[in-house]
C-alpha cells in the first residue's frame, strides 16, 4: 500500500500541457490496438489483452497478455489467451472480482479480411489460467460489454452479415447464454459505453450506410437500459438527449458501480476500419472530450475538452484508484500507441 501511495503522489506531480495535464502511467512492452482490456482487485491489476501491433498487417496480431500491477507501477507478460490466432476488437470485463471473461473479436485471413468469432476465454485469477466458455450465440466485434451481478451484457457488435442490435446475456455460474431485450436502436458496432449499478448507457457507433455511399455511417443514438432486478434478461431501454460534442465512432467507454458513472473519452468523427482507414474516405479526426453519464443524477458531465493523449479506437476505460485509464490504441495520427493514460475526473474523487 505504501507502494501505491507514493506512486499516486508522482501521478498527481505530473508535468503539464498547455491547455490539458499530462496524467500517465508506465507504458506497455509493445504498442498494440483493438486490444481488450479489464482489471481485477479493484483497478489494482490492469490487463491488455491481444489486438494488432503498428504494422496493421494480418501477421501483426497477437495473442500475448500485458498486466500492470499498480503496486510496482510495472507490465508484466501473463499468460497468452489460447488459441491458434490472436483476435482484434474482442470485449472484456472482469466478473465478481475473481475472473475476467473474453469475448468475440475478429481474426484476419492472410488478405487481411476480418472474421467475427465466437470464441469466449475465461481468465481465472487464483489458478492463473485460460479456460472455454460456451460459445457466443452471435459472433461479433467491437460490442459495448458490461457485467450486473453474475451476468455480463454484450450489445450490439459488428457479425459475419452487418451490424446487430442484439444484447447477449452470459450467466457466469451456469456458463450458459441467452438474449435480453434487444437494443431499440439501429444496428451498430463501434459503440461506446457501460454498465453502473445495473444501467446501461450505449452511445453513438457506426450504423448501415445507404446505397450508393459509404458502407457505414456514423450513429448519433444515445441510449439508456435499465435492467430488472428479477429478470435480467428484461432491460428497460429509453432514449437519451444528445451526449456533450459530436457523434464519434470508437470512444473509450467504461462504468463503474463504485461512482456510480458510466466515462467516456476520445474517439473519431468518422468510423474507420482496424487499419483507422475511414470508410468514408476521410481523414478521421479523433476528439480529445472527456465526459461521463450520472446515473443518479441522469445527466451528462463534462470532464475535459482538451484532454490529454486521447485515443481514436479505445478499448475500453478501466476504473483504478487513480482515476479512469485507457491503455494502448491508436492516437491523435491513427498511430499505433503502448501509452497507458489517465483520463480528467471529476474533482474529489479518486482520492484527490
């Protein structure tokens, strides 16, 4: 614990920028990106697991696991996620503390072309091993994941024929799956959001284009779900204003139980492909806002409209006891990046 304080001391000391503060922790071994990531011990041990390296090629995917141990400020190598190929854009959350379960992803072909699967890894902390679960019923990527009680929630997500609007519920005593209430949106992948104290915020994406233009569009649909007690695979789903900025494709999403908060951060005006190749053949500038939902108080905040080192593909915001993190991706020039970075949070929280 001493550990831990005098690195959160030389967190808060931090050098500044110009505009944004400068929060970051030890980068990874290797700059990776559509990299899943969850955290175990309370955001005491931060995991990045597989995702493709800066070459963007279909040989650069990986299946190696990167843990930070927040006590030592260190990575470490864990223990690979089994399998022949590595995966991109798969979903990861931790579950009651103790394991972490991995979902989906794409795998490329030597053309480089992607392929949902539906492969489901568990990770269980006091053994130190990989173990199959039962197989999603709906292969896919790039879903907004989350975990209520024992279940964890996959919405939506990129499948073999288009985006979907299904929300895939895992029981993880009974290791079964069934469907809750579908997404009343349309069908997107690329979202962004989370689950607190068992609601569930989804926003923005990439939806269906029209004939004749780009293959896919941006999403501007926020969403709110609110899952029932006695009957998980019942969600009560409600429309939300517009969140603060612009639609965005691939923001940082993540909530947390213990702030009752669902954090968003960075993202790109246009979707793009894992390569960050627009599909509408522009450039895709990523945005530097940081926000979050109150759940409590069902309103949008503002956290940071300058925020530093934002990324334009998150993998997902991880609760610590420093603040919101985002690991890896691919920042301001659509580079591949290993920084590890700590989000704006709202004054008097995290320990400040």
């Amino acid at each position: 614990m001493k550990k831990l304080l005098i690195l959160l001391a030389a967190v808060s000391c931090s050098a500044s920028l110009p505009g944004a503060e400068e929060r970051s922790l030890a980068p990874m071994p290797v700059a990776v990106s559509g990299n899943a990531v969850a955290s175990l011990r309370e955001g005491l041990d931060l995991f990045s697991m597989m995702g493709i390296g800066p070459r963007k090629t279909w040989d650069d995917v990986t299946s190696k696991v990167y843990v930070m141990h927040l006590s030592t400020g260190k990575w470490y190598s864990g223990h690979p996620v089994p399998g022949v190929v590595g995966r991109i854009d798969a979903a990861a959350v931790s579950a009651k503390e103790r394991e972490i379960v991995l979902m989906g992803g794409f795998v490329l072909d030597e053309r480089g072309v992607p392929r949902p699967v539906n492969d489901v890894n568990v990770y269980e902390a006091s053994i130190r091993e990989w173990s199959r679960a039962k197989d999603l019923p709906i292969a896919v990527a790039s879903a907004v994941a989350g975990v209520h009680d024992r279940f964890v929630y996959l919405v939506g997500g990129l499948s073999a024929t288009g985006p979907v609007n299904n929300v895939q519920v895992y029981d993880v005593v009974k290791d079964t799956w069934s469907e809750a209430t579908p997404f009343p949106g349309a069908p997107a992948f690329g979202q962004a959001g989370g689950i607190s104290e068992g609601n569930i915020v989804v926003v923005d994406g990439a939806k269906a284009g029209t004939a004749g233009g780009p293959r896919y569009v941006a999403s501007n649909e926020c969403w709110l779900g609110k899952i029932e007690k006695k009957h998980p695979e019942k969600i009560e789903w409600k429309r939300l204003p517009a969140h603060p900025g612009t639609a965005r494709f691939g923001i940082a999403g993540g909530g947390s139980d213990r702030y009752k908060r669902i954090y968003f951060s960075g993202g790109t005006s246009t979707p793009h492909d894992y390569k960050g190749v627009a599909y509408d053949g522009k450039p895709a500038e990523v945005s530097s806002l940081t926000f979050d939902y109150d759940v409590h108080g069902e309103k949008w905040e503002t956290l940071s409209n300058q925020t530093y080192d934002p990324r334009g593909d998150g993998s997902g915001v991880l609760i610590t006891p420093y603040g919101p993190v985002v690991i890896g991706g691919m920042n301001k020039d659509l580079a591949v990046t290993s920084r590890v970075t700590l989000l704006p949070r709202k004054e008097g929280m995290f320990g400040q």
